[in-house]
C-alpha cells in the first residue's frame, strides 16, 4: 500500500497540482494509518481497539488511557499489552538498569472484569510486596496504579 500510494504521487503530477495535492494527502494519510509503516496493521483495521505509543513502542487498549507520567521511571522498551490480569507492564531501562513496571486497573483488551477489581487486589498485597522489594533477574518491580506506586 505504502508504494502505491507513493507512486501516486508521481502519477498525479500531469493532472496538476489539486491532483498532486489529493496524492500528498492520501499519503500523509496512509503513514499516519500504519505509523510511518513501522505498523502493518492500518489504525482502522482495529475499530474496537485503540492504538497507543511510548518511546516509539505500540501497544493496544480498550480505551485510551494517559500514561504521560511514564518517562520518570525510563525509556520504555517493550509493553505487555495482552494481559488477562487488568495489567498492562512495561520494560523500561534508566540509567543503565532495566525495570519491570505494571499498571493495575488498565483496560487490557484481554480482561474481562473491572478496573477497579484489579486495582483492589494489588492495593491487597501492596505492603507485602514493598516489605520484600522484590525483583525478578535484573527487573525491578514497579506497580501502578490509580493513586498508589510501590517502589
């Protein structure tokens, strides 16, 4: 589609600028649908999806959700967006480290119950899991979620 598009352009430009323009356009269009082709998957394909980034790494909710508070704990490098849990979890790196970071109460396209459920149930274990300062390998755990972080 991306080469299509792209050759439309030139194609256009014997029809004259308003064709050549349509043809920018529509190719303006087509990288904003498939995130300057580094999605092969157009944003409209997903209708009951929506399409989100950090630092470049795509990741898909029920519903959009503000996660500009993320740069503080680092650079994100991976989302794991597919969780049954209610959790969406980043893998984040800052000065030379890598951290887990999970989110309770996200509206993961996998969960089925409330977000408030979830956040419920790690406000639960919160205090055990900040007591133990737990980390898995090199990944240390964050959790976040609405009004509360354990670090």
């Amino acid at each position: 589609m991306g080469s299509i598009t792209l050759s439309s352009i030139y194609w256009a430009i014997p029809f004259g600028q308003s064709e050549i323009d349509t043809m920018m356009k529509q190719s303006k269009d087509v990288l904003a649908w498939f995130n300057n082709m580094q999605n092969p998957v157009p944003t409209w394909y997903l209708q009951e999806f929506y399409i989100q980034s950090i630092d470049c790494v795509q990741f898909k909710l029920k519903s959009p959700l503000d996660f500009s508070y993320m740069p503080k704990y680092g650079g994100a490098f991976k989302v794991f967006d597919e969780q049954r849990s209610g959790n969406i979890c980043f893998g984040v790196e800052w000065d030379s480290q890598y951290y887990f970071v999970q989110f309770a109460g996200a509206p993961t396209v996998n969960y089925g119950g409330s977000p408030d459920e979830i956040v419920e149930l790690h406000k639960a274990i919160s205090n055990d899991l900040k007591e133990r300062q737990q980390s898995i390998n090199q990944f240390k755990i964050y959790i976040c979620g609405v009004n509360f972080i354990i670090t």
